[in-house]
C-alpha cells in the first residue's frame, strides 16, 4: 500500500494498522484515514490552512477527537432510551452518554472501526466494512461502503451503501467540523440553510418530538446570517424533507476570510453541532462547525419521523457533496 498517495498512518492501542490517502484533483487535496473513514484533512489551493479540523495522531482520534470527521454509523445521533424496536423485538443498546441515552452507536461503532480499503485511484477512494449481526446492539450482518470523489475544480462527494441480510437501523453521517479561516473559533461565519422546519431538543440534545416552524425563531437561517457562539446554541436537526430526495443543496457556509463552502444531500435532515464540548487538544471550544447530513436524529421513538429501517434486499444509500471556493470565486 505505498502508491496512489496510501502511507502508513499509525497502529491502534490493539494492533491494527491504519492509513492514511490523500486524493488530488483540481483545486482540492483530501486525506482519509482507514480508522473510521475519516475525513482528516482538506486543503484548497491558495488557502494557508485546513478547512476541516484533523489530527496528525491517531491517538487522538482514539481520544477525545473520535468525533473528528469520522463516518459515524450504524445509527449516528442520539436514540433517547437507548432502546429500539424492530418487528415487535426490543434491542437494548449501549448508554453511553449520562448512563441512559445510546450516542453514535457506541463503542465499537463505525467510526472506532478500521476498513478495508476497496479501490484507489488518484482522485477516488472506496472503503468498505463488515458490521456482524449483534455489532452496535443491532441485528443483521451488514456491509457498508463509502466512496469519496474528488471532482475539479473544487469538489468532494462521499457516496454512501448499505445492506443487510435482517432487518435492522441505518442511518450514517460524517461528523467532519469546519471552520474555514483557520481561526480559533468559527466566530464569524455566515450560514444559510435551506429548511423551514427543525427540531426543537431537550436539554439531553435529544429531539422532544415536536417538528417546529424555524419563522421567528433564532433557527431560521433561511438567509444567511453571521453566527457567534451561544447565539444561539445549536445542536439541532433541521428538516430538509420527509423523505431521500435527489441530491440538491441544502446548505451554505461562508468565513470571514472569503472561503465559501455548499453542501449538498440527498438526506432528509442535517444536524448542525457548535462543537461547545468538542475540543482538539491545545485548542479551544467552538473551534469547529459539526455538519451532519442525515437522517432525523431518535427516529425509532418518534414514529412520525422518517424511518430508519432497512430489510433485506433493499439497499441505504446516501449521497452528500461539499464544493468550496475562495475569495472572490
């Protein structure tokens, strides 16, 4: 594994040997790490910075970054009682947070998971990874597959699959912060999102179930506006759709510096996290933005939310695309 830019990366606490890739196309250079599918760093070109917040230790990822833009599954977000029901069976799931609420899966979740590396080429790169029946509490032995593509100018979009040979829970995310002046915090930035609805939380980060109007409402960020932190918090679902729709964008970012940044999805939902209680070490809170296109966070205990279910010969897919330009691009 030494050519198309794959370099040996570390060796986790338990032995496993984890890579690092980097792709190269037009105006963007992208690193991806085996461990967890990570998406470790992204530079533009005539940028002095990264736009995503990494590491070069895999310690770290193993530490208190494990959250820094890995592809975070089988369920990312929270599920509130850290139970599901699937067909009338109910699955106990890890509480991994305040001893009762199951966050990102757990423990041996995806993103805590070392894959296999299916194809490489200069500007694309497919993991895949094989989650056995009973992995994460779910049922079903599944297999995923993430591609990452890189397009000129100024492109990356990551290709999600899934499948099962149960019926089981399915609901991926990248969990990639970005700050894109390469400032200590996000302060500063403008964002703009296209939904009308979000969903209001609890204070366990939960959604209550509610599916709210964003109009007058510190959540409506239908136009765009600067952002600070604590104004207001954010670590909320905003509702794009009711179902997966065809890939469109959904989601504008722009720093004070000029570096522009549109996401796009065929989800249903992004959540959006002020990385308040995320930190790199050395750094500080809110360095980073969380932008998490997904399926609606806590959907098993909120039957009017989009499902999550997948069954046997249906496949999950998920498509989301992040195209970036510098000042006065």
């Amino acid at each position: 594994m030494g050519s198309l830019g794959v370099t040996p990366f570390g060796t986790t606490v338990d032995g496993r040997k984890v890579h690092k890739i980097t792709l190269t196309a037009g105006n963007l250079t992208v690193s991806l790490l085996t461990y967890g599918a990570i998406l470790q760093d992204l530079r533009l070109d005539g940028i002095d910075h990264p736009l995503t917040l990494g590491s070069d230790l895999l310690s770290d990822y193993e530490g208190a970054m494990c959250y820094h833009g890995p592809l975070i599954g089988p369920v990312v977000n929270r599920i509130s009682n850290a139970r599901a029901r699937i067909d009338g069976m109910v699955y106990e799931l890890e509480r991994n947070e305040k001893g009762r609420i199951h966050l990102h899966s757990g423990v041996k979740a995806a993103q805590h998971q070392v894959w296999n590396v299916e194809t490489v080429s200069d500007d694309s790169l497919t993991l895949g990874l094989a989650l056995p029946d009973g992995m994460c509490g779910l049922p079903g032995n599944r297999q995923i597959t993430v591609t990452y593509t890189l397009t000129p100018p100024a492109t990356l979009t990551m290709h999600i699959t899934g499948t099962t040979d149960a019926r089981t829970l399915m609901n991926f995310a990248n969990h990639s912060y970005w700050n894109l002046d390469g400032t200590d915090t996000w302060a500063g930035h403008r964002l703009q999102i296209a939904a009308d609805r979000y969903l209001p939380s609890t204070p366990d980060d939960y959604p209550t179930g509610e599916i709210a109007g964003v109009t007058d409402t510190a959540m409506d960020f239908r136009e765009a506006q600067q952002i600070n932190p604590g104004a207001p918090n954010l670590d909320h679902n905003f509702c794009l759709s009711e179902t997966d729709e065809a890939l469109r964008d959904v989601l504008w970012l722009q720093g004070q510096s000029g570096v522009n940044m549109t996401v796009g999805t065929t989800a249903p939902g992004i959540q959006i996290y002020d990385g308040r209680a995320a930190q790199r070490p050395g750094q500080k809170f809110y360095e980073g933005l969380a932008i998490e296109a997904q399926h609606w966070p806590d959907a098993p205990n909120n039957p009017h939310f989009p499902s999550i279910l997948l069954a046997p010969g249906e496949t999950y897919q998920q498509t989301t695309r992040w195209t970036f330009s510098g000042p006065g691009a």
